[in-house]
C-alpha cells in the first residue's frame, strides 16, 4: 500500500529560504514560504520513509512523522545536511540565499547622516553541488530550480552544472513563491515530463510516487 512504498528509505529534504544577517536585527532574505518542501517532506512519511527536513525560517508545522532540523543560514543548513547524512534519497527544495553578507556588524548599523553603508557580499556554498561531488551522495540527487523565463532550457543546464539526478523546475513568474499551486516540470537525462497546475501537496505527492517507483 500507499504507507510502504518508501519504508525503510532515509529521505533527506531542504525546504524554506535562508536569512543570512546584515546585523543584530536585519536579513537579506528572499519569498519562499517553505510549503512546497514541507508538503514533499508529508509525502514521503505518509509513504512510510524516514524523513529529515531542515528547514529554513518557515511559519509552518512539522508534518507528522517527520524529523526536522530548523536553520537560519545557508552555511547553517549546508552543516545541517552534513550531519543528517547518509540518504538514499535528497530532495534539496530550500531557496538558498546565493549571497550572504562578507561580514555581519555585531552592532545595529546606524543612519550617519553621511556615507550610505555598502554591503559587501559573499557567496555561500552550494549545497546540492556539494552533495553531488560528496562520497557520500545518496543515490537519487533532486534539485529544484526556480525560474522567472526559459524555465526548461535553464533547468536542462542546471542538471547538468550541479550534477543531479533530477531536476524539478517551476515558473515563479507568478505567485507560486508562498502561493498553493504549482505548475512542474521533471527533468532529467531521460528526458522531460510537464505536469498540470496542481495544488503544492499533489505535486508533492506525484513527485514521491515518481521517486518511489524510481528506486523500487
Ligand atoms: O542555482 P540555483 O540556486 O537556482 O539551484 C537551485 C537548486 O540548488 C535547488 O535545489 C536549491 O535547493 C539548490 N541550492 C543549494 N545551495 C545553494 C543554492 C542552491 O542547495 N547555495
């Protein structure tokens, strides 16, 4: 049944974006709410897996079953995923900051009156690259790619820069970021499958009965 197809699998998911601090009370942050990751971690437990979510700062409760690891930062989150392995399976959906500030002021900045204050930036590591290059890379490597234009075609790129298995793109052109519904498509070296608009938790669904069938 629904409830065993994924038993005995260690499934290893990132959901939600990043903060990364500019101080003691600002973020450089971006619009993911985190639903379409938690909605995949549900899935997969419902499936009978064991699941490890770390999440990123979401306002979202823990679906049951599931293992969850909260973190502010990318280099937080990149530790968490460390630590949480091995897996037979990850499912990286967290919007990771590609930036975080090259020092964060340890004192709120102020308004001088004068010079505005420049951010210097600094690129945070990669953590679905990390884990494809990783000896210990679970044997079904997923990724997501948000995309505003050419969607598939920079999907396509990207599965093969990161080296992934698949990846799973969507247009968030519209309101998907923090919005129900979402409009996918899987890609990967076999090919492209486009799927309807469908409510975050049925593409969770589809996706974990794809993944089930593909490691069965
Ligand atoms: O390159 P881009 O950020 O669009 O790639 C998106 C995919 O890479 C997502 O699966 C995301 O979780 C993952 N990613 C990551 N670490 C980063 C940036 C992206 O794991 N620093």
């Amino acid at each position: 049944g629904r409830g065993e197809a994924l038993r005995g699998k260690r499934v290893l998911i990132t959901a939600g974006p990043t903060h990364e601090p500019i101080d003691p009370v600002r973020y450089i942050a971006n619009r993911s709410s985190g639903r379409q990751g938690f909605a995949i971690a549900a899935a997969a437990a419902e499936m009978g897996a064991e699941v490890h979510l770390i999440a990123g700062p979401v306002h979202l409760a823990t679906p049951p079953g599931v293992t969850r690891i909260d973190v502010e930062t990318a280099r937080e989150m990149a530790a968490a995923v460390d630590a949480a392995l091995p897996a037979d399976i990850a499912i990286l959906v967290a919007a990771v900051a590609d930036w975080r500030t090259a020092d964060a002021a340890d004192q709120k900045i102020k308004k001088t009156g004068g010079a505005l204050p420049v951010l210097q930036l600094a690129e945070n590591p990669d953590i679905l690259a990390g884990l494809a290059g990783d000896p210990r890379r679970p044997a079904l490597l997923i990724g997501f790619a948000a995309e505003t234009e050419h969607v598939v075609a920079h999907a396509q790129a990207k599965l093969a820069r990161k080296r992934c298995d698949w990846i799973v793109a969507n247009d968030v052109s519209g309101d998907v970021m923090g919005g129900q519904n979402n409009a996918v498509h899987i890609v990967t070296g076999q090919g492209v499958e486009s799927w309807a608009d469908l409510p975050k938790d049925q593409v969770a669904r589809k996706l974990m009965e794809k993944i089930a069938d593909a490691v069965r």
